[in-house]
C-alpha cells in the first residue's frame, strides 16, 4: 500500500533507526484508534496494488536509493499474507535486516525469521479482545524457535494499562514495552499536538514508575508524532 | 554523588528503560557542553560522598523501593573508579541488570560485564580530543570478551557529524547511535526548550536519512530533556 523512507523507526524495540517502510492492506482487527485505519477501512482503496517481492524491492530502491540497510513491515496486519515470505527471503539475501510488528492474532512460519519482530496485542480501548490462546500459541512457537521478539502494548487509560500488566505478568521473559496512544489523530498542527503528546508520555511514565509489578519494561512515546505530527508517510 | 529514579532511561542503545541512576563524581573530561558538569567543575563538592557497594545498594533501594531490576552509572566518567566492580557484582548478584556510559578514554576489566555498555566519545563542538588509539585497543578488549556494547556519539553540528562518521566507518560492526546535542542547558522553562529539541532533533534526522553512508544507525533524542527540560535528578 505505500513504500517510504529511509526515516526513523518513531517506536518500540528498535525506536530511532534508520529504516525504510513497506506498508502492507488489510487488516483483521478494527482498532478505534487505528493511525492507519485507511488499510482497511475502504478509504486507502485506490492505492492498494498487488507487487511481487521484487517490485517492492525494485521500490524500495528507487525510493530510498543507497541509504539504507533495515525495511520494517508494517500494516494492516502483514502477517495475513503468507505470501511474505519471498519479499523477507530476498531482503535478507541483500544484507537488509528486517523488522516487523502484527498484533498476534495469526501465525506464519516467517515470523521466525524476522529480525526485531513485535507483537503488539491490543488493549480495551481498542474495542477488540484479545485471543489469548492464540496468543499463547504463537509465543510458544517463538519460544521454541529461539526467535527473539519483543511484546508492545499502547495505553491510553488505567484499563489498558492493567491489560498491559496482564500480557507482561504472563510472559514474564518477554522484553516488554509500553507505549503512550496517541488518542488525537485529527490534529493536523505537530506543535498543538506535541504538549499533549508529551503530557500523555509523562502521565504513563508516573503509573509505571510507580508499579512494582512492571519493572523489566521499556516505556516510549511514538516519537514520529512529536516530530511531524499525524502526518503520513515519513 | 546522585541516586535517583526510578525514571525512564532517557537515550541510547535502552532508551526508555525503566532503571535507577547511581551518578559518580569525577571526569577526565571538560566538555563544553556538559549537562552534568556539577560532577567534575567542584559545583556539586559538596554532594560527594564516600560510599560501598553496600551502601549503595541500600541507598538504592530506600529510594526506588522494589520496582526496579535495572540501574544505570554514570556520571562524570564512571571508568575513573576500578571499585565499581564490586558494585556490580552485588547488583548481579540481587538479579538487576547493569547499564553504564563511558566515553571510552579509559579501560576497566569490569566494562566487560556490564549488560548495557556504552561508548560515547565525544565529537569537537564538546572542546576534547579523542584519544583514538586508546578507543581502538577498549574496544579490541570488548570485541575479544564478545561484550555487546554500542558507540554513541552527540552530534551540534556538520562537524560533529563529520566526527561521527569517521567513528561509525573505523567501528562497522558496532551497533551505533546518534544523539541531538542539547544546546540550550540554561533554559529552565520546559515548554520553552521543547520546540528547539525538536527541531535539533529533526535537523539531525534530515542529515542522517540523506547521507548513504550512514545506514545502519539510530537516531535519537534525549527524551528526559523532551519531558522535563534541564531539570536534575529526574
């Protein structure tokens, strides 16, 4: 659906690095605060193509040129194309690392070949419930595999945040991070919405500092948005 | 000279991470730019104290209480002290994971245990020279103890991005990380600063994603600084 960069990774486990995008539609879930919403709610039609693994590398060059090293994958949901395998494989035999994030709702065998995978289940803001056997399943299948792989959780309240103690109580040697939601995705001036991102980040800093439960945990903003706001596409 | 947090890491290869600060006094450099020149320029003397491991540890935990598995030292240069060692260990040996920050200009045997190493040496706006031969043979010890580790380097200007290049090509293999310089310590209004850190922070990004030689790479802010301005002991 849309191939950018090279910018910065704005979250999670490999927040900051140079990176390029490769933006894949259709989503299972319909998060109410969905920043993406437009892969699957109809609106983003028009820009869906189907490409093959070496289109979107011949994309990615084209765009990005020499600069870059990492591609991370994004949705939507990726892991609903099984057919992702050949664009990692081909990635990989360029040297480019690969990273990639889905919610953990569905499995596929190349999850265990990514290099900084996320699984981001999503909390009751969200309006979606979460698999856990699903979820389970898939950790068990990481875990076997070694895969390393690092769980996100978005907190927008006190609910989600006693979810995210949930996920991170339940597989406790999982690197595990949690991330302040943007829940203002229609102000389009960066500087009116940085205090609040800012207000928001700080606001969750103080609940997980003061828990005793979450301690091995990494807590970020989306750094992206404090930058350029809710624009799309850097 | 400090004990503090539980906070969030604020920059680097654990941004983010929840952890306490143990500050140590004493530096072998001047930097010009310092954010915590309280530790070397004999403004904070009376803060120093002489203190064990033990004590430390309890002093650590009389401040962060038990939400924490994670402490950071730095300082100052923390690579002054050959009796962190015993620091360390105790930490180790409660369980809690151990991070610290160095420039790189001195070698101890302990830099090879600690989880979370990393080298910052310091670019030319900071008014220091880098002793290049030393950081060769730091990190030919590191390399050969298989320690994990990353290179930092804060970055003001096209120089100190010069400088960091020349870093980041003599070290390919090291995973390496960029930092905005915060150029305005005198600032005491948060909200204030904050339009300048973005902006620093959005001036390094454009360099580092047009530059091909610069691909494997972070690139970060000082989050703290973003949340709470020049403030101390947060």
């Amino acid at each position: 659906m849309e191939v950018f960069g090279p910018t910065v990774q704005g979250e999670g486990m490999v927040i900051g690095r140079k990176t390029m995008f490769v933006r894949t539609a259709g989503c299972d879930y319909q998060c109410s605060w969905c920043d993406s919403a437009f892969t699957w709610d109809g609106t983003g039609k028009a820009d869906i193509r189907l490409l093959s693994a070496k289109e979107i590398f011949d994309e990615l060059l084209a765009v990005g040129g020499e600069g870059f090293d990492h591609v991370t994958i994004s949705g939507g949901n990726p892991a609903l194309l099984p057919q992702l395998a050949s664009l990692i494989d081909l990635l990989h035999a360029e040297g480019i690392r690969v990273a990639l994030e889905t919610q953990g709702s569905r499995w596929q065998p190349w999850f265990t070949v990514i290099d900084d995978l996320t699984l981001s289940p999503k909390p009751p803001t969200s309006g979606m419930v979460t698999d856990l056997g699903k979820l389970d399943e898939i950790i068990g299948e990481l875990s076997q595999a070694k895969t390393v792989f690092c769980l996100k959780v978005v907190v927008f309240d006190e609910a989600d945040l006693a979810y995210a103690k949930t996920i991170h109580i339940r597989y406790p040697g999982v690197p595990f991070y949690l991330q302040a939601g943007n829940g203002n995705l229609l102000e389009t001036d960066p500087a009116a919405l940085l205090p609040y991102l800012v207000e928001r980040y700080e606001w969750l800093i103080e609940f997980v500092m003061d828990d005793n439960e979450l301690r091995g945990v990494h807590v970020l903003p989306q750094l992206h948005t404090w930058v350029w706001g809710n624009k799309k596409g850097v």
